[in-house]
C-alpha cells in the first residue's frame, strides 16, 4: 500500500518524477497480477445448455470430438436440433478440469478475474498458464498448438489443437 502525504505544493516535474519512481516499484507486480494473456470468444450465436448433462468427449484419428446440448432458450435457432458437436483438427492434447462455475466465481480458476466471462467458449493466446492447473493433458496424436478454452457446467474443457468446426446434429 502507499501512502501519500502532501507537505506544501509540488511541482509538475516533481509529481512526474514521483509517479515515474511509484510505477517503476509496481511494474513488477503488476505484470505478476495480470500476465499477458487474451481471450477471443468464438461462440457467438450458440452455447451449450447450462443444466443439461455432462459433455461427450471422443477421439478418431488426430481430431477430438465434444457434443453438447445447445441453449435452445437463449439460442432460437437451435431448437430443432438435438445436439452441437465440436470437432478439434490435429488435436495434440486435451483435458477436462473440475473447474466449474462455483471454483470461477471464487477465484479457483487460472482465469478468474481475468478471462470475460463463465460459460463460454474461447482461443486463448499469450500467457496460457498450463501450469496453474493441475489436471494433466491427455496427450493425441496430432500437432495443433491452439489453444481452445470452453466453461461447462460443470468443469472446463481446455483443447490444443489446429482448429475447430461446428455442426449440428439432429
């Protein structure tokens, strides 16, 4: 914490030396408190169901395979259909945390506080933080180094692939 106590009237180059000297002491911690990470949602216009069952997860070859239940009641468009299957391209590994909603929102997860929001689906880049989590990856056969990132219900799903495509399944 800093505390300022002000004796008289400062100068600007006085206060602009101050404020160089009190950035340069937080530069350190600051970095530590938000690394350089970035989150691009990919999910606009669909979502799985918040309260439908668990996510099911299978491999073929090289690409892994999530299938959900989409939100039909936030998604319209989606009603007619019975689930969302996420295909991961040249998919070198994966794994599915126990982080759900309640570890978020206490700040358990490696991004509280700093992806933008629970229950969606991202590619993160930069500072990914793999090692903050514990679970280890499941490793697959292929080479894909993006890094996809996507909160269910109940746990989070965190993919390395090469890319990713949507279909709808009736």
């Amino acid at each position: 914490m800093l505390l300022f106590e002000a004796h008289g009237t400062a100068s600007s180059a006085e206060m602009k030396n101050l404020m160089s000297r009190v950035k340069t002491r937080l530069q350190p911690s600051l970095a530590k408190a938000a690394p350089a990470v970035g989150f691009r949602q990919l999910n606009k216009g669909w979502n799985a169901h918040p309260n439908a069952p668990g996510p099911r997860l299978r491999s073929g070859g090289s690409t892994l395979y999530l299938t959900v239940v989409p939100n039909r009641f936030q998604f319209a468009g989606y009603e007619d259909f019975e689930s969302l299957e996420l295909s991961f391209k040249d998919c070198s590994g994966y794994r599915l945390t126990s982080v759900n909603d309640h570890a978020w929102y206490s700040g358990q997860c490696r991004f509280s506080g700093i992806a933008p929001a629970w229950g969606e689906f991202y590619e993160i880049s930069g500072e990914t933080r793999d090692t903050l989590e514990s679970e280890p990856w499941i490793p697959a056969s292929g080479t894909g180094n993006r890094h996809f990132h996507f909160y269910l219900r109940d746990g989070t799903l965190e993919v390395k692939a090469g890319d990713w495509n949507l279909r709808t399944l009736t």
